[in-house]
C-alpha cells in the first residue's frame, strides 16, 4: 500500500509544481466544498502536467490562487488569449483571469471512495461551465430537485 501523509499550503503547492514540471502525475486528497457536486472533500484529483495543450473550456484545473497564493482546483468557465476565467463549481463568484503561467495542471482523474467519478469530467464539462457562467448552474439543480421531490410524491 503507497505511503500516504498531510501537506497543506505551500508545501503542497511547491510538491504540485516540482511533480508537475518533470512530466509526471500529481495525486492528492481534495480538501474544501468548492467544486461540490462533482469533487467532494476526501476525492482523490490526479492532476496531469498540460504537455502544450492550452487549457479548454469545461476544464478542471489546479492554479495558484491569485489572492492567496495556495493551489486551488476549479473550472475554465471562459477563455481568451492566454488569461482563464476560472470558477467553482458551488462558488458564488469567479476567481478572476488566470494566467497561463499560473495553472499547474488539468485533473484527469477524480476518486472517490476507491473507485473512479466521471461525472464532470467528461463531455459534460462543457454544460457545466456554460451554466455556471451564466448563474445557471444552481438554479437547474433547485429546479430538478423541486420536479423530482414531486414526481416522488406523486408515484
């Protein structure tokens, strides 16, 4: 079994970054409820190195923070030159424009109680950056919520 043990802050973010710029794969337990319904805190994010490929729309990426400097994980909402809007996914409002050169790498993988969640990163990223964009997000999900709690009474 790997040897597992805690970093937080800088210490996580400088290992992220060093793992990163060699090529290889970055793994580690999600902490916060900023990417909620699709990354919970306990996930386990593989993170992958860009390789050149500019970050797309839909995407989940690891960046540093512009206002706390810490790596966070959220979702290109928008795109344009080499600057990303970039937003949780249960986040009221959007980070701001991120740099290229501040995006360590793309999740690639979320786990989840050993076993792998799809959900959010597949073609279905780009909805969900749409309507997050767009504050369209939570209200789909009151909304399916409301129609399922009354298709449930009614059965």
């Amino acid at each position: 079994m790997p040897q597992t043990f805690s970093l937080s802050g800088t210490k996580l973010l400088a290992l992220a970054r060093a793992v990163l710029e060699r090529g290889a794969s970055f793994r580690f337990r999600a902490v916060g409820t900023s990417m909620v319904p699709f990354i919970r805190s306990g996930d386990v994010l593989t993170l992958s190195p860009l390789r050149g490929r500019q970050p797309r729309v839909g995407d989940v990426i690891a960046f540093v923070h512009p206002v706390t400097g810490r790596m966070a994980v959220h979702r290109v909402v928008c795109a344009r030159q080499a600057a990303y809007l970039l937003r949780g996914d249960a986040v009221l409002e959007p980070d701001g424009w991120i740099r290229l050169e501040d995006i360590l790498g793309r999740v690639t993988r979320i786990e989840r109680d050993g076993r792998r969640v799809r959900l959010g990163l597949g073609v279905e990223r780009f909805g969900i950056a749409w309507l997050r964009r767009h504050e369209a997000l939570w209200e789909l999900a009151r909304r399916a919520g409301r129609a399922a709690r009354q298709w449930k009474w009614v059965a």
